[in-house]
C-alpha cells in the first residue's frame, strides 16, 4: 500500500504554517522530525488528566500513568521485535544511550584492549569510545570508507576485526550520506572475533524495519525526536544477560532495591538504569509515535523515501554545478533519504540561508561528523537535506527552484 503523503502531512500542525510567507517545506528530518497531532495530544492528555509521578503512587492518576509509561516500553519493544521491555532503558538521546555503554562496558576494558568504530559516525559514536581510550589506555581503530566515499570498505572492516576488538560500535545508517551499512553482517563477523557488537540506530530504526532478534546486535541505540516523537527520550536496547551484568552508571531513586549507609542493591531491568524521576511525558509521547508509524508501517516508510529520494536524485543529477554526496540511485535499497549536496560557487551556509528565504528548512555544516566531511568528502562543510513520511515530489520541486534561486543571488554561472 502507497503511502500518502498529502493526507499524513495534515496531521502535522506545524507544516501548516509558512515561513517568510511560503509554505513550509520541512527536510531537516535527519536533525528532529515533526510531530502530529496524536503524539501532541497524547502529551497534552496526559498533563491535563492523570499527570503524577510514576511506580510508588497508589493514588489512581498515578497508577495511570505508571501504566502509560511502561506500555510505552512494550510498543518500544514490539517495534524493534525486542524480548520483552526488560529490554528498553529509557536515556534521553542516541548520544546519552551510548555514554552510558561507554561508561559502563568500559569498566571491563583493559589497557591494550581494541574498540573499533568507522569512519562514518556521528561524533556520538566517537567521542564517548575517544575518552573511554583515553581513560582506560585503550586502542581506539577506525574502518574506513571505501573509495567511492560512500560505502563501508567491508575488506577493511574484516581486516581489523581480526584483530579481536573488545567492542564494536557501528553507525547503522549514516547522517550524512545516507547509506545503510550491512549491520547484519558486521554484527556477525564481529561476535566471529568475540567482539560485542553496539549499532548506532539514529538514522535507521526511524526510517526501516528493524529487528533485533535478525540483527542479533547486543546494544542498539535510538532516539525518538526522530521518529516523530518528543525530544528528551532515547532508547538503548540490550540482551537481557549483558543488561544484568552491566553496572548502572547514574544512582539514585528509582533505579535501587535496597540502600543502607555502606551499599545497595539495584533494581530489576530496565529501571536499575533509569535514576530519579523519569521523562514520563516524554515516554508516553514516544508510545503515541510508535503507535503513528506502526499504522503507516515501516515497509511503507522506507518505500516511500526510496521513491522520493530516487526522484530527488534524478532531478539533481540534471543541474550543473551541483555534487551529491553518497550513493547513486542504482542503490538506492542501500540508502535512506538523506541527501548530502554542494554545489559549485556556494558556500552551504548561504545555500541553507537563501533555502530559508523561499521557505524551505535545511541543514548546513560538518553534521556532527567532522571526520567523515572533511578527511573523507574533503569538504568544510555540506548542505543536507532529508526527507520524512510528509514530505513529497513537490518539496522536491521546490528545492531545485530554490537552487536556481542561489544560483542567481550568488551570481554562479552555469557550466554545460
């Protein structure tokens, strides 16, 4: 079934309005999504009606809420095929989810001991394993990108598993290229080496079907700001026995069992993670999201990006001057519907800037992938633009107006 567009975007209040009196076109989706009106609602709802602290109330409003925020965990579960939502700790971002791996999988890193990221990653899946090397006297290695600047060099990948990484810790789809990494295979040839295998789901679970179990991943991170739900909420899914295992990181209420003057004992999952008041609201808008993409279905989400991504890149291949980043549309299976450009004379800032003025939200810079950009791209910076369940052909057509629009501004002379 087709996916529309035009119906869905009128459950988006925001994309109701203009900017500089034109019609928002909103394809920052890679950044934040926008939220309809039934996660809005579901929010609202809740602080008008049965707002209260969860788990130790015994009064109605807070029971309510209490069974609210963990079903939230169970559609979060189901989403993702995860066991059960032993399996879902609530952080709030990608970013904190893999911190807290950092922190606390770090504990059993030895000097000498490999960590292997890629090139290809946010600094969230950076810095974090940077300063765990740093603490602990750990080697931090790197899988490069292959030579066409788009794909994960696999050759490469393989070789430095070889080398028996302690952890492995892989973007799942780039935020900058868009590319769709053979996480399935990593994960595999990883646990070959003995390796535990975290996947960086920031730009994937939102725009694909995942399954955990199919994966066979031990750790996957994602946020909900980028799949149509509030910001403030992240999921860090992870086995059962490695969650048991794992020290908390953050102490407090909530997260114990039992606490003396000398020690305490840790609560049963997931809450042992989640000190202190939680982000209720947050959570039980987050199940409001789920619950959104699971009527649209996830196949459909993906089929719909594809055929718009395709569109965009036919239409951009036929502007001179203008370089997109990231796989060609022959593969675009392999990609989800972020589109990396630049174009020849201008810098992105001012791309981004005269995409604002004809009412069309961009991103411009090194995306929180300054490695990738500038030691793989060789470029300062790009303009991004991604796409969601609202977007369609349209917001396409808009865009290449608006390049023309730069164009102009810029006084850029088209080469033949």
């Amino acid at each position: 079934m087709a996916l529309d567009a035009d119906r869905i975007r009128m459950d988006f209040p925001i994309l109701e309005s203009t900017m500089h009196g034109k019609r928002l076109v909103y394809l920052d989706n890679a950044a934040t999504t926008q939220k309809p009106r039934q996660v809005i609602e579901k929010i609202s709802d809740y602080y008008k009606t049965y707002n209260a602290n969860i788990h130790r109330g015994m009064y109605e409003i807070s029971i309510r809420a209490t069974e609210e925020y963990v079903r939230s965990k169970e559609l979060t579960a189901n989403f993702i095929n995860a066991d059960s939502y032993r399996n879902i700790v609530y952080t709030r971002n990608t970013t904190e989810s893999l911190n807290v791996l950092a922190m606390s999988l770090g504990e059993e890193v030895n000097k000498g001991d490999t960590i292997l990221i890629s090139t290809m990653e946010h600094h969230s899946n950076i810095v974090p394993w940077q300063m765990l090397a740093k603490r602990k006297g750990a080697v931090l290695e790197y899988a490069r990108v292959a030579d066409d600047r788009s794909s994960m060099d696999m050759s490469d990948v393989e070789s430095k598993l070889g080398k028996k990484p302690r952890i492995v810790s892989i973007t799942m789809a780039s935020n900058v290229l868009g590319t769709v990494n053979d996480a399935k295979r990593i994960t595999k040839l990883a646990h070959d080496n003995g390796a535990l295998v975290i996947l960086d789901g920031a730009q994937s679970v939102p725009h694909m079907k995942t399954n955990v179990k199919d994966l066979d991943c031990d750790f996957l991170a994602f946020s909900s700001h980028k799949m149509l739900g509030p910001a403030g909420i992240g999921v860090l899914y992870g086995k059962d026995e490695l969650l048991e295992e794992m020290n908390p990181v953050l102490g407090g209420g909530d997260m114990i069992r039992s606490v003396d003057f000398q020690s305490s004992t840790w609560n049963e999952l997931p809450w042992k993670f989640e000190a202190g008041t939680s982000n209720i609201e947050g959570g039980i808008g987050f199940g409001a999201a789920i619950e959104y993409l699971g009527d649209i279905g996830m196949e459909n989400v993906k089929r719909h990006e594809d055929e718009l991504t395709g569109y965009a890149l036919k239409r951009f291949s036929e502007i001179p001057g203008m370089k997109v980043h990231g796989l060609k549309a022959d593969r675009i299976n392999d990609r989800i519907g972020v589109v990396s450009f630049s174009i020849e004379g201008a810098h992105p800032h001012d791309i981004a800037q005269i995409f604002d003025s004809e009412g069309i939200a961009i991103r411009a810079g090194h995306h929180c992938a300054m490695p990738l950009v500038n030691s793989v791209l060789n470029e300062d910076s790009v303009a991004r633009m991604s796409f969601y369940v609202y977007n369609n052909k349209e917001d396409v057509d808009k865009v290449v107006s608006a390049i023309d629009r730069v164009k102009t501004v810029l006084r850029i002379k088209s080469k033949n």
